[in-house]
C-alpha cells in the first residue's frame, strides 16, 4: 500500500460542500416552517372557534358566538359569514374551509388547504 492509499484510507468526514449544502437545506425547511407555524395555530383557534360555535341554537347565534371567539383569539382568515352551518339530528354542525398561500421565492408558493368541522 503506497502513501496515496493510506491517505484516502484514513479520510473520513463529510465535505465543505456537503455541509453548506445541508445547512441550506436545513435553513430552508425552517424558514418555511416560521412561516407555516403561524396558520397551523391559526386553524387550531377555529377549529376550538367553530366547537364552541356550534353550541349555538340559531344560524345567527352561531356566526356571533364564532365572530366573537375569532376576535379574541385573532383568527382573520375565516369570519362568521363563511361558516356552513348544517343540523344533523338534533345537533348543530359547523364546517369550513379555506387556503392560505405561503411566498417561497420568486413566483413560487406554497399552498396549504384547511378544512375543519365541529364534532
């Protein structure tokens, strides 16, 4: 075995471009996560909105009781007005469903659909 060999032998470890490329990987996910992050806990507060919502008896009351959740909690997204109030039985059902679009870069975005109902 010459010199060369052992050289290459011994050599472990990853590259300076293997690494810069995995941090830029990884910066990316993440960039696209902070900004994901904020309408996931968006849609958690509508959907305890919506559930709380269809305790209502009335079309009306439920699209007040909602407004009135989104307001203290800062839900923006969807209003009392876009709610699909239905009964099944003797219970009042309360779906809804919208996009959010999240600017990646240049003309690219992501597009993330929520769609929720009351239990």
């Amino acid at each position: 075995m010459d010199m060369k060999d052992q050289t290459k032998a011994r050599q472990r470890g990853a590259s300076m471009l293997g690494v810069l490329f995995f941090v830029g990987v990884l910066a990316s996910v993440g960039l696209i996560a902070a900004q994901a992050l904020p309408t996931v806990l968006e849609y958690q507060s509508a959907l305890k909105a919506v559930q709380k919502a269809s305790e209502g008896s009335t079309a009306g009351d439920v699209k007040k009781i909602f407004d009135k959740a989104a307001q203290i909690d800062d839900i923006n997204s969807i209003s009392g007005k876009d709610l699909e109030i239905t009964k099944e039985g003797d219970k009042v059902v309360v779906k809804f469903a919208y996009n959010k679009e999240i600017h990646m870069f240049g003309p690219a975005y992501l597009l993330i659909k929520y769609v929720g109902r009351s239990k």
